[in-house]
C-alpha cells in the first residue's frame, strides 16, 4: 500500500468515526481564525444509492434526468430520473472505475485506474466505450504508447457555426493517473483514433483536464510519483498540449492537487490535498484564479490536521463546495470564509448542472447527494467539468 493508499484509508476511516458528532455550526479558519458559517439553507438530498464500502469516484448528466455514476467496485449506474432512481448497469470484477462522461444520452467513456495501485484491481484496460446508454461496454483501444489509468475524463464541446447554424465541435479528453505514470490521450472523431499529448517531465500524474478549447487548457497534477517529494501542481498549455508551463506549485511537500472547476472562464478553483503526516501541518488551502488559469493565489480553507480535501464545485465565482473528510465545506463569498456542510464525507466529483430554474447540484462520495439552487447566478458560461 503506498503512502497515498494508506492516508486516504485513514481519512475515510476518520470519516466515519466523526460524521455523527459533526454539526453543520461555525468552523475554524486557518491559523485557528473563526470563520462564520454560511451552511444555512442549503439542503442536500441523499440519493437511494446502492450501499458502497469507501469514496466512489465520478457522477455525470448528459441532461438534468439521464445521469450515471461510477465506482471501484467495477459498477457503473444509470438514472433516467435526475437521481431519484438507479439501475445497475455493469459490475466488473476487477475494475476500478475512476471516471466517466457522456456525449450525448448514448455514447460515453469510463476510465479504469489500472493495475498496480489499489489491491485487487486485475483489469489492464483503462478506456471503456458505450454507444448504447450504458447497456454494453467494450475496451477501446487508444493506440500509441500505454496508458497505465485514468481518473479524468472531459467531453469538451466547442461551439462553432455549422451552415448557418449553431454546432458542436466534440473533443474527449482523457487523462491519468494517481500515484503515476502521467498520461493524456484525446479524440477529435467520437473515439475512433486517439491522440497521446506529449507531457512535460514535472507531470507525474494527472488528477483532473480542465480545456476551455482545443488549444487552452489546465492539468490538476503533481510534481513526484512519491508523495513525500511532491509538490501540488497545475499545468497550463495555450498549444493544445504542444508546451506546457507551471501555473500553479505549492511550497509544500507531501501535497498534490486534486480536482479543478471554473464557474466561469476567468475564476477557476482547484482543491489541495495534503499527506503530510506531521499534525502540527494543518493549514489546508483551495488554489483560485481569476484570470483563467494564467496565475493562482491558495484560498485557506480551515486548520485542521483530520481534513483532507476531494471534489470541488462552484455555480457562480461566489457560491461553492469542496468535498473532505470527514466533511464538506461551503462558502458564499469566493473562498473569504467557509462553513461546514451536509453533502456526505469523501465527496470526491461535484457536477454542477444549469437548469430552466437554476442550478442542480450533485456530490458522489461514500454516497450520492443532490442540491438544488434557485435562480439564475451564472454570470458567464465557462466550462464545469
């Protein structure tokens, strides 16, 4: 078990011994500050999810009913009905599904971690295809040199004018994985040939894609394979991945970023997590940007040894969670102050949904939540991958 393996087995443990006592009250800021709490108001609903032993990985709606989530017991579902209800549609022995995401209502991709990291994973594959909804899956076979696993997959759509009429340009992103070796791989024909991009020597892993168009996008990465030498890192490209430069590395070591998400083309958030073992290292930080990801500034988040922190999701430059054990956090000022909320432990992918009356909010950690925002408070249309 590496280092990594065994700080998130211990965080989801701290997890379950303390999600009882925990209220949804003021939290501590970093250095101890008090923060208050904008938790009030917000009220998650717990999906009837199958019963699942640890952190699942990646939920995704390719509408605001038809979504499905994924897990590393090799389990893939499917809901028609915005969450209300869900069917399994494969469990795969073997596999350890990390990551998911849809074209359309048909055609999706799930990613695999691979071999060699979590006990009892025997699958190689680490792309899967569906063109039947998630009726069937089949290995795709991405070509080049081996990609090792994934936990990220983006569907990136780009707008274009199609004979006079609005179209869709579809690029499917790809990327791995945790603990290393670094891969990105993409698809500009639906996944019928596959591109491998060329990363720099820094990248050692990939934890999230972030594009906002074929040539600018972002990588939420990790400057060493070993934990105890790695730096949290964000790499920028504006080539479409022919260069790369460091946007963001923390000074900290036993750190890598996490999970990336930008409510709008300019503000972006990244979530930091930490393995230091020392529990007098307890300041833990969100990375932010308000320039499109060119340069970051660390957000404190709370001082709190037990915190490690997973997902994030803002649905305006203001309104956010970040999913931790062994809870989730909310602010409703940018990042200024931050209170403790109900949306389950290990929440690892926040999907945020625009809807006819607002904004749906879905969180998948040890279980599956959901939040619904009133109103329109999108300012901008950038990517929420």
């Amino acid at each position: 078990m590496t280092l990594i393996q065994a700080g998130v087995a211990a965080g989801l443990m701290i997890c379950v011994a303390t999600q009882a006592v925990l209220g949804d009250g003021p939290t501590s800021g970093p250095m101890g500050a008090p923060t208050t709490s904008p938790a009030a108001g917000f009220a998650w609903k717990k999906l009837n999810t199958e019963a699942y032993k640890g952190k699942q990985d990646d939920i995704f709606f390719s509408s605001p009913l038809c979504g499905w989530y994924v897990n590393g017991g090799g389990n893939i579902f499917h809901t028609a009905d915005g969450g209300e209800t869900w069917v399994k549609q494969i469990e795969k022995k073997g596999t350890f599904f990390r990551c998911i995401g849809f074209v359309d209502e048909l055609h999706g991709f799930a990613g695999n971690i691979g071999t060699d990291y979590f006990p009892g994973v025997t699958d190689t594959t680490p792309l899967y295809e569906t063109v039947d909804g998630g009726k069937t899956w089949a290995g795709v076979n991405i070509g080049g040199e081996a990609v090792k696993g994934l936990c990220s997959i983006q569907i990136l759509k780009v707008a274009y004018i199609n004979a006079g009429v609005l179209d869709y340009k579809v690029r499917i992103l790809a990327g791995g994985r945790v603990g290393g070796p670094a891969g990105l791989v993409y698809s500009d024909d639906l996944g019928k040939t596959w591109e491998h991009v060329a990363l720099p020597e820094s990248c050692h892993m990939i934890l999230d894609i972030c594009f906002f168009d074929k040539e600018h996008g972002l990588l939420a990465s990790a400057s060493d394979g070993n934990v105890q030498d790695s730096h949290a890192l964000i790499l920028r490209t504006e080539d479409g991945g022919k260069t790369w430069v460091e946007a963001y590395k923390g000074p900290r070591a036993f750190e890598l970023t996490w999970k990336m998400q930008f409510p709008t083309r300019e503000t972006g958030y990244c979530t930091v997590q930490s393995y230091d073992p020392d529990p007098k290292v307890a300041d833990r930080f969100v990375a932010k940007t308000v320039d499109g990801g060119k340069t970051w500034s660390e957000v404190p988040l709370v001082n709190d040894a037990k915190v490690r922190e997973f997902g994030v999701g803002f649905v305006d430059e203001t309104l956010g969670f970040v999913g931790a054990v062994p809870k989730g956090f909310v602010t409703t000022d940018g990042g200024k102050t931050w209170g403790t909320t109900e949306m389950g432990p290990a929440v690892n992918k926040i999907r945020v949904l625009k809807t006819e009356i607002g904004h749906t909010v879905y969180a998948i950690g040890v279980g599956v939540k959901k939040l619904e925002v009133m109103g329109d408070r999108d300012g901008s249309p950038g990517p929420k991958p």
